[in-house]
C-alpha cells in the first residue's frame, strides 16, 4: 500500500557517476536560499549523473508509456540546517529525460529544470564485466559510458561513494526568500569497481558556458551504483 506522503515512486537502476572538483564560487548562484554547499574533505563537487527510472508511479498508478526512461543531470551538493539537524542534499543545474510529459510537469509545477531531448542506453553483462552506457543528443549525440566489474560490492562507510549517493534531500530555488524541499527514501546501494570510462559531452551545450570548463576536465572519481527501489515523498516551500 502506498503511504500518502509517497508523491512518486520507482527504481533507479545503474547509477553512473563522474564527480568533479570545482570552485564553490561557481556554485553559489544556483544555490538554493537556506541551504548552505556541502563538501567532501574540503572538495566541493558537481556530478554528471546517468540511470534508468523503472517502473515509476505516481501516486501508485503507472501513467502509460512513462513508466521505464533514461535520465541524465548535473547536480551538487548542499545541506539544510533544521533545529540544530543537518539535513544532506541536492539541487540539479538541469535534468534530461527523453519524455515531454514529464519535463512539463516538472517545470511548471516544481519550478524544476528539465530538458527533453532523444536518449537511449545500453546495458551489457558478460561474466567478468558490466557495461552501462548513456546517450543523449543535443546537436551531436552524448555518451556517458562505464565498465566495471561484473560483480557489485558493499560500499564503505565513511567512503566518497557515500556522500555523494547518501544525500536524502532535494532542494529547489524557486525565488529570492523561497525554497522546495523534498526527501527520497531509498537503502543503502552496492556499487560496482569501476575499470574504465568515456565520457563525451559538450558541457557548454547541454548546462551552459558556467559549465563549459568541465570539458576539458578530468572527474575525480567515477563510480556505478546498483541503486533500488526508491520513494520521492511529497515535498514543501522553505520560506522566510
């Protein structure tokens, strides 16, 4: 049975992950108010992000040809002061998704930043590896692609690989004093050694020239989460 506090629901499989060092002056712009940036070991990062939503509902209903779909976004990582507790978070630059339906909604109704564009993926399994691989077209086509080893692992407590998929909150801007809020549940993920990687953007193209530098970066880390089963609960405004 669904709880009513449940907005939407599904699983986020296959979670790739490049996560990039960057100066928190480019961030402070697109900061949410109330939040503050949070950091891992003193790094403030921003993460180009590709998965699969499966089996999504809202509400509990599955809304017809909108319930298996890739995502691509951008996003960093803030966190909320609420009496005296510390809530961890995120906030996207952009979220890409190859539905209208739901950029519309999103959009319009969570003041969110979504893109529709064509997408597609590729998953390939063999014995010893794992190939995920994420596509999407601006003028030229994307690829966001990561091979591992076939089998998953238990990530480390304390690990980078936990701060940046263990952040429960998401945080919107939507004016000068006024902010959403909204939590998603989901277990602790098993991640995947990662062996290689390729990552073909255009930065500039896809989240604008604040971001074009990352073209010419190398990620810090790249990773791949299983992922779960998850519930996005019903959000609310933070307000002054």
């Amino acid at each position: 049975m669904i709880r009513n506090s449940v907005f939407l629901s599904a699983e986020w499989r296959k979670l790739a992950l490049a996560n990039y060092e960057v100066d928190k002056e480019i961030l402070q712009k697109y900061l949410p108010p109330f939040t503050e940036l949070d950091d891992w070991q003193g790094k403030y990062y921003v993460s180009l992000v590709g998965f699969m939503f499966m089996d999504t509902k809202l509400k509990g209903f599955g809304i017809p040809f909108h319930t298996n779909f890739e995502e691509v976004n951008l996003r960093f990582y803030v966190k909320y002061n609420e009496g005296g507790t510390w809530k961890r978070g995120v906030v996207f630059i952009k979220e890409i998704v190859p539905k209208p339906a739901i950029t519309f909604v999103a959009n319009t109704v969570y003041k969110e930043n979504y893109q529709t564009l064509p997408m597609k993926h590729k998953w390939e399994v063999n014995e010893s590896q794992l190939l995920v691989e994420y596509l999407w077209k601006t003028k030229n086509w994307n690829k966001f692609a990561v091979k591992v080893d076939a089998e998953s692992k238990v990530m480390e407590i304390g690990s980078e690989e936990e701060f940046i998929t263990e952040h429960f909150w998401g945080y919107t801007k939507i004016g000068a004093n006024l902010t959403s809020e909204y939590q998603v549940e989901h277990p602790r993920w098993e991640v995947y050694p990662v062996k290689d990687y390729e990552i073909d953007v255009d930065f500039a193209a896809n989240y604008g020239t604040d971001f074009t530098f990352l073209n010419e970066m190398t990620p810090n880390s790249v990773m791949l989460a299983e992922g779960s089963s998850i519930n996005v609960l019903k959000g609310r405004k933070i307000r002054s």
